[in-house]
C-alpha cells in the first residue's frame, strides 16, 4: 500500500480540541487508522487529478478534509460547514488560510 510521508502526516494536539465537539467526533479524530486511510485517500485523489489542477471540496466535517487536502499541496480549498456556534467561523478561516488569503 502506499506509504504517506510522515512530514504530510495529520498531526493532532489532544490538548488543542475543545468541547465544541461531541466525544464520539472526538474518538473520530483520535482515530488513527481512520486518518490514516482518509489522509490515503485524499493524497491518492490528488495526484490522479494532477496536485496543481486540483480543488477539494470539503462538506461539514470541521474542515478535517480541507485540513488534510491543504497540507498535502492542494492549491484550492474549500470548505462549506452548516453547523453551529463557532464551527462555520473556523471553517471559513481554515479554508482562508489554506488558500493563503489575507
């Protein structure tokens, strides 16, 4: 199976996740094998595209998708959440700042 690199690796802080999310979105992010594959999957979808033609389209999941396409060299990011509270805030500047906007 191929390999990603351990410097395109999704690094996740435990201390950094807050109580905005629920303890099973919690258990998903400590996940590892679920990472791994979804991290797998977005790195293969890049490269069959083309890395410097691509666009990810990331659709409620906390920007976990876009996070992941934006350190693995998508050059487009976008990132549409329909949640409450802080979420569609962060997301949007998730997506802002994968796509190096002011």
């Amino acid at each position: 199976s191929e390999q990603v690199e351990e410097s395109k690796r999704l690094k996740i802080n435990p201390s950094e996740v807050t109580n905005i999310i629920s303890p099973d979105r919690a258990w998903q992010l400590n996940d590892l094998k679920r990472l791994d594959t979804f991290q797998k999957g977005i790195l293969f979808a890049l490269n069959k595209i083309g890395m410097d033609q691509s666009i990810a389209l990331d659709v409620s999941d906390f920007s976990l998708g876009a996070m992941m396409a934006s350190m693995l060299g998508c050059p487009l990011v976008y990132s549409i959440e329909g949640s409450s509270n802080a979420i569609p805030l962060t997301s949007a500047q998730i997506a802002q700042i994968s796509n190096g906007l002011p």
